[in-house]
C-alpha cells in the first residue's frame, strides 16, 4: 500500500486488481484529527492508459488525491468520470476535476438539471445514464456495467461493475458508520461488522422489496469483491454474506412511519 502524505492529511492507495492492460485502485485519505466528518474514498480504473474516476467528491484533499493518483497515471489520461448519485460528497467537487481533465462525466438522466447549480454548463461533456442501466465499452473491449441502484438512498442511483476485475463498485450501499481512524481496507470478519452497517442501512435503505431486488442482480454478476464509497471492502465470502444479509434486511419503510412532532 502506497502512502503520500500532506499536512495533516496522508493519502492511502492500494491496487486491488491489475493485469497487462487494466487496473482497478482504491484511494483513501486518512486524518490525523478525527473530527467525524465523512472522508474521500475514490476508485480509479486504468485500461490501456486511459482512467475513469469513480466518484471523486469534494475538493477538500484534490492536491493530495491528484498527486496520488499521477503515481499510477497522468492526470490529463483520465478520460471519463463516474457519478453515482447526486450527494455532495460524490458530485460537490465536479467542476474542479473538469478544470483539470477532458473527462467526460457519466451520470443518472435525473440529476444533469442539478450540474448548474455546481457550476456546469458544458452538456456536451455529459453522457446521462437511463434508469434501466448503461454499459460502457472501454479501450481493450471490457465493460462496465452501470447497474441500477435506485432507492438505496437516493432515487437515481447506479452502482458500476468492471467484468475485467470482477469488483463491483456500490456506492454508499455497505457503507459502514467506522471511526476513519482505525478503518481496515477490507472486512475481515462479517459478523463484527454488522454493528457498523445495520444502523446505515435501516435508516437510508428504502424498503425490503428494493434492496432483495438489488442483491438478486448482483448475485447474478458475481463479484469477487464489492467496494462500496464508505466502507471497507467486501471480499471472499463476505461478498456472499453482505448479500445474503442485505436481501432479508426490514428497512426504511418496513419499519414504519415517523411519529410528526406537530
């Protein structure tokens, strides 16, 4: 695992899979001030020289990020970016990655009418995602399969699956409410980590119905790994088991309404 380190803040890169023509890499930023506050994970996918960006956030850490990811390609060869969602976490840095790519921005059809209210305007630098899904067909002949997501949380929602590697990327779905201090990379043991994912996924997740429909697609790919946005990633069997947990899970509106305060 690489590490680059700047004031208070060290950027964590790991290759999580790589053959001759294609890559797939976690970054992290990790503080040495925990203050609570949701950290920048992001994933970037190399295929034959050119990169997507999976979600690349805010522009709280961009000089640490983008020095981290020239380790592994020149910022100018990233050519597309992936958003999943509309969460300023996700999309609240876009124009400053745009500044500084001729990437070219996939994202769900719902949400081009917000990319003016983060100061985009150039629509021929936007591909939009139907409901229904998207593949993408990269350089060496691989795929990536924008996958619907919708309703977990938000209602225009995709995941993204890279044949090449097996690893679907799923957004905030796993995400774990984990102190970033003492994060692992991977989840090592399922059970443990329950306590860490239930309160995020009753409370965002919209009903039942919705995510045992999500997991039967995504049992249907078969991933090796699942890298969520928040999260440790899920590998070996826990791919299996997060799957098998999420799919009997009573969430959002099983549970029932709130009481009104008035």
């Amino acid at each position: 695992m690489k590490q680059i380190s700047r004031k208070k803040e060290v950027v964590l890169t790991k290759i999580l899979y790589a053959d001759q023509e294609h890559s797939f890499i976690w970054f992290g930023t990790e503080s040495k001030n925990c203050d609570g506050s949701v950290k920048t994970i992001l994933y970037l996918i190399i295929d034959n020289d050119e990169g997507m960006l999976l979600d690349p956030g805010d522009t709280r850490y961009f000089p640490q990020i983008s020095a981290a990811i020239e380790q592994y390609i020149p910022i100018k060869q990233i050519n597309s970016i992936f958003f999943s969602h509309q969460d300023p976490d996700v999309l609240s840095g876009i124009s400053r990655w745009l500044k500084a790519t001729d990437a070219k921005v996939y994202i769900s059809a719902l949400w081009v009418r917000f990319l003016p209210h983060f100061g985009i305007f150039d629509s021929d630098r936007v591909i939009t995602i139907p409901d229904n899904g998207l593949a993408i067909r990269q350089e060496s002949g691989n795929e990536l399969l924008c996958i619907p997501t919708h309703f977990m949380h938000s209602p225009g929602q995709f995941s993204l699956y890279d044949k090449r590697s097996k690893i679907l990327y799923s957004t905030d779905v796993g995400t774990a409410l984990v102190d970033d201090c003492s994060r692992p990379l991977f989840v090592e043991n399922f059970q443990d980590h329950l306590k860490y994912i239930e309160p995020f996924h009753t409370r965002y997740m919209a009903s039942n119905t919705v995510v045992r429909n999500w997991c039967e697609k995504i049992r249907h790919i078969e991933p090796e790994m699942i890298a969520p946005l928040h999260s440790p990633i899920y590998r070996g069997d826990t791919v299996g088991r997060f799957l098998d947990w999420l799919s009997e899970l009573k969430c959002g509106s099983d549970l029932g309404l709130y009481e009104y305060y008035f």
